[in-house]
C-alpha cells in the first residue's frame, strides 16, 4: 500500500539532481498538505526515530518490515510521529503526518527502503511492491 491514502507522486525513485548526495533520488516522494496521515505500508517493528540523519526531519521513523525487502524504510519529513522504538506496526496503522521537516522543498512524505538498519547515500532501493501488496 502507498504511504498516503490519495497517492501524489511528486519525486520518483532514482531521479537525476545535484541536491543528492549521490547525485539521484534514493526514494519516493508523496505530495499533501501538512498533517496528513502517512500508513505504514507492511507490518513491522519501529527501530529508531530520527536516526538517519537530520536532512530527513527530526520526527521520522524507521521501520524494520520484517522479511519483506528492503527491509528497512524511512518514512521522512514528517511534522509528528506517533509511534516510537520496539513499537510493533500494521500494514495500513497510521505512523505519523506530513510535513516540511529536514531538507525539505515543501510538504511530502518521503519513502525510503535499505538493505541495512543504517542509511547510505547510494543503498536506496525500489518499493513498488509494497505500493502494490
């Protein structure tokens, strides 16, 4: 499932650009006012907040998604967060809420999957099979 309830794709994966670090877009973008409610796309375990890094916002939680792979997301961004570490998360529970947080051009969600709990600029991966299940 999307993050978002009325998906607006605002930023693809591996979009070109000089404001990443690796020189593409690691993740997805998803459009909407401040304050809406951003979903966890699978089941999964909340492993941190906050720990990638500031550029993603101070309130954005990482979600271990059990053996679906990536296995970690970050769902960046966010304004409030409403889950918090050893958290235990269902597909569709809402996590948090849009907003402008961290390097930021306007309010998204930003999505995100890793093969390992800790981020790299180049270790992005696709999730258009969690927008699907």
């Amino acid at each position: 499932m999307y993050p978002v309830r009325k998906p607006v794709l605002t930023c693809k994966f591996h979009a070109k650009g000089p404001q990443w670090m690796s020189g593409y877009h690691q993740g997805y973008d998803f459009g909407g006012r401040v304050g809406t409610p951003v979903y966890a796309m699978a089941d999964g375990v909340v492993i941190g907040i906050n720990i990638w890094g500031s550029a993603f916002g101070r309130y954005s939680p990482v979600i271990k998604h059990g053996k679906v792979y990536p296995k970690y997301v970050i769902y960046g961004h966010v304004r409030k967060c409403f889950v918090k570490p050893g958290d235990k998360v269902k597909r569709g529970d809402k996590i948090a809420e849009i907003g402008v947080e961290g390097n930021s051009g306007g309010p998204h969600v930003h999505v995100e999957g890793q093969r390992t709990k800790w981020w790299t600029p180049t270790g992005g991966t696709r999730l258009e099979h969690l927008f699907k299940a």
